[in-house]
C-alpha cells in the first residue's frame, strides 16, 4: 500500500510481544474558536502536551486546525513510545506529504523537545525489519551504533526538530 499523508507506522508492545501499529491523523482547518482535539486510542491530555511541545520545540503550529488522532484497529496505546509518530503523523496531514516509504518511528518526547529512548528498543526495531521496513526515526539512545537493524536503516536523533527534519520533508 502506498503512503498517505497524516499516517506513521510504530512498534508499540502488546504484553511482551512487539507489534506494529498504525497511527493516522488528520488536521484540518477549524470553523470553531476553539478547535477540537480528538483521540481515539490514545489519552486526550497527551496529545494536548504533544502539540504544545511540537509548536514550541518543533515550530508548527496547529492551534487554529482541528486535530483528530486515531490509533487504528481499535488498538489503546498507553506507552509513551508513540509519542513521535503521533507526531510525525500530525506534522504529516498538516503538510499533505506522506512520510517516506517503509519508515517507522517510536520514541518520548520531554516537554523540553527532547526525544527519550523507550524499553525493548532493540526489539522494536528487529520486529519492524522482519516486516520489511526499510527506515527507522528512534530516540539517539535506543539506536545501535553501526546505525542499522539487517536492513532497516535506523537514525537516531536527539531533538524533536531533527526527527521532523528526518521524517517529513
């Protein structure tokens, strides 16, 4: 399937195994004063910390713009690794560009912009390249050193800026 604005690809964790969830977004200019913020899947007060944090720390801002996030196949995402694809899958719809083919992503975002390594990172990523992805946006500290999981390229970043940088062009 190809790639379509407004969806990014995380490995999240059911129980002890790694599984690849997708995440869609949709933003879109608001009639209202007050525009809405809809989460299914995913708890409605991060996602208002994760827009703050990507307009002070990533320079987007969506505060006139509805945002709708639905984390697909009814899935509930609790952990905090799939702050960086809600992200990217915001950043995504916002612009109407698809992030590059076969890329997944995961990671915390701080309040400050910076990106925390989450548990199982390894894990993660050889479970994303079982499945045939080609290119991983990780937190720097759950990326290995040589930079690459068989063939999945894996790029590690510190800040939030980068990753967008990386993700979206």
């Amino acid at each position: 399937r190809q790639p379509q604005p407004g969806s990014a690809v995380m490995v999240t964790r059911e129980g002890t195994r790694p599984l690849l969830v997708e995440v869609q977004a949709l933003v879109d200019q608001s009639p209202l004063a007050n525009p809405r913020r809809v989460a299914l899947g995913l708890e409605q007060n991060r996602l208002a910390m994760l827009l703050a944090v990507l307009h002070r720390h990533g320079g987007v801002g969506v505060f006139d713009q509805d945002v709708f996030v639905n984390v697909v196949g009814g899935i509930r995402v609790q952990e905090t690794a799939a702050d960086l694809p809600v992200l990217l899958a915001i950043l995504s719809s916002l612009r109407d560009r698809p992030l590059p083919d076969k890329t997944i992503a995961f990671g915390e975002v701080g309040l400050s912009g910076e990106l925390r390594p989450v548990p199982n990172g390894e894990e993660r990523l050889k479970e994303a390249a079982t499945h045939g992805f080609k290119r991983a946006v990780v937190p720097k500290a759950n990326a290995p050193k040589s930079g690459r999981v068989g063939d999945l390229e894996v790029i590690g970043v510190e800040r939030l800026a980068d990753a967008l940088d990386q993700a979206v062009d």
